[in-house]
C-alpha cells in the first residue's frame, strides 16, 4: 500500500511537471535577462533564496528532471563562486540520495528476483570497493548522473558510501558549471562550458580513483611469496 502511493505521487509530480514544462524558461537568455532581479530578490530574501535552490535541486534528483546545469550557472551569478558551489553540492547531493531511496525501496525487490544473477555479480565487485566505485562514477562525465543513481540503488552499496562518494565526486564538475556563472556573458551555450581538456581531467581523476583498487586486484592475483 505505501509503495503503491509512493509510485502514485511520483507519478502525479512528474506529471505535472511535464504539463507546466518549465524548462522552457531554463535558458541562458532568460538567466541574462533577469540577473538583476534574481540578484536582488537574494539580497531581500537571503534564506528563502537559499532554501528554495536546495529544495528545487532536490526536486531535479529525486523526479529526473532536466535544468541543473541551469541552476549550477545560476547559482554561480546568484550566490557567488563560494556560497554557489557549496549550496548545488547540498542540493544535488540530497536530492540523488533521495532518488536513491526512492529506487532501492520501490524497484530492488523486484529486479533481484528477475536478474538476481547479473546484480550478484555486479554486487561482488561494487561492494569490495564502495568509496572507489562511487567517486569514479561521479567523477567521470561518460555516466548519466540520474543512471547512476538509479543503478547504484539496485546494488548492496551502502547508503553512507553513496552519499559521500556523491558529494565528493561531483565537486570539481559542480566547480566548473559554478564558476561559468562569473562569465556569463560571454556564454552562448551550455556546451560551451565543457571543454575536451575539461572533460579529459576529470576521466583522469575518475581513472585515479580505480587505481588503488586495480593495485588491489593485481596484488590479492599474486602466487604466495610472490613479490610484486
């Protein structure tokens, strides 16, 4: 009975987004335009502006929704590059925990019993490493952030290790889409936010995470008395 609500408020939220489509209004144009007014609402409503840009950040990760390379830009011009980053980390971080949940408490029963093999499987190699696995999946820009959430809610991983791996493993992405809002006006697109080099440093990153764990697999592979 409670997931059969759960799945119908999920439902009914996603629903009307799409019927309102508000990521119509999410445009780089329409961030130009009224950058002066976003900027004095937050000086007159400080920790309303605050709480509501975690609150919609939530929103995005918990329903899948579109707009947060937007808001990441907007809360660079909004709050500034410091306060900017913190706040997108919190939000985006919460509302992936919550889809998190949401697919672990809904859907896990019922893909272990139809592809209890494969999850087995995959469960053996993400669980001896959670920390690595998760900040190399954040790291890397080659995974959909939403899959990742999705995916990872249907493995043993513990909550603890998800959230973490998550808000450490999506900073320096969240650092580069932040710091875009001090130019924004020499921004046309958002493709032209994520460079090759950009792109090139953060798989770097993510394949340095793997290396203690490839270390480890190498090592545990060795013949006893072997040295490496």
């Amino acid at each position: 009975m409670k997931k059969a609500l759960i799945l119908f408020l999920l439902f009914l939220g996603i629903a009307s987004i799409i019927y309102f489509n508000p990521g119509q209004y999410l445009t780089l144009e329409n961030l130009k335009q009224n950058r002066d007014l976003l900027e004095s609402f937050y000086q007159a409503n400080t920790m309303a502006m605050v709480g509501g840009y975690i609150a919609i950040y939530m929103m995005i990760g918990l329903f899948l929704l579109p707009g947060s390379t937007f808001l990441s830009i907007g809360a660079g011009v909004i709050f500034g590059p410091g306060l900017g980053v913190f706040i997108v980390n919190i939000g985006s971080t919460l509302g992936a925990t919550l889809a998190f949940l949401v697919s672990r408490y809904l859907l896990q029963d019922w893909i272990e019993k139809r592809f209890s093999k494969k999850i087995q499987n995959v469960n053996d190699h993400l669980c001896e490493n959670p920390t690595n696995c998760v900040l190399f999946l954040r790291l890397v820009p080659l995974f959909p952030f939403f899959a990742v959430n999705i995916s990872l809610s249907l493995s043993k991983i513990p909550l603890r290790f998800f959230f973490f791996g998550t808000m450490f493993g999506t900073l320096p992405a969240t650092f580069v889409y932040v710091n875009a809002g001090k130019n924004l006006a020499s921004i046309n697109s958002f493709s032209d936010l994520m460079s090759g080099r950009i792109w090139g440093t953060l798989t770097l990153l993510g394949m340095l995470i793997l290396v203690p764990v490839i270390y480890k697999k190498i090592k545990s592979k060795k013949a006893p008395g072997e040295k490496f």
